[in-house]
C-alpha cells in the first residue's frame, strides 16, 4: 500500500535538497525566516509535528532557489 510521506518527512527532503545545493541551516533558517533549531529537526526528522506555515516557508525558498 502506498502511503503518502508526513509532513516531517516532507520537510527533510526539501531541507536535503537545500543542503545539497550548498546552503547550510542557519542560511535556509534565515533564508525562511524561521528557527535555526526548526532547520535543524527538520534536517534530522525530529520535526514530529511540524506547522503548515513552516513547511510553506520551506517549500517557498526551495521553489525559488530551484526555479
């Protein structure tokens, strides 16, 4: 059965992604205007519970950064 990825999971990958294309979590955290610790979970899948806004911040700075 498939299953659709978590919102933390979600969030792990666009934050891999940043990382690969060379940012580091303080600069996607001050990029996204959130925590650097948010960045950080997210990084390490401890984002268990993550805000909707979050994530769009997220997903916002990846699809500018990826184009």
């Amino acid at each position: 059965m498939n299953r659709e990825p978590t919102g933390a999971q979600l969030m792990e990958s666009l934050v891999a992604d940043l990382q690969k294309l060379g940012y580091s979590p303080r600069q996607i955290a001050k990029e996204c205007g959130v925590s650097h610790n948010t960045v950080w979970r997210a990084s390490v899948g401890q984002a268990t519970a993550p805000l909707w806004s979050t994530f769009e911040k997220l997903r916002d700075f990846h699809d500018r950064v990826k184009g």
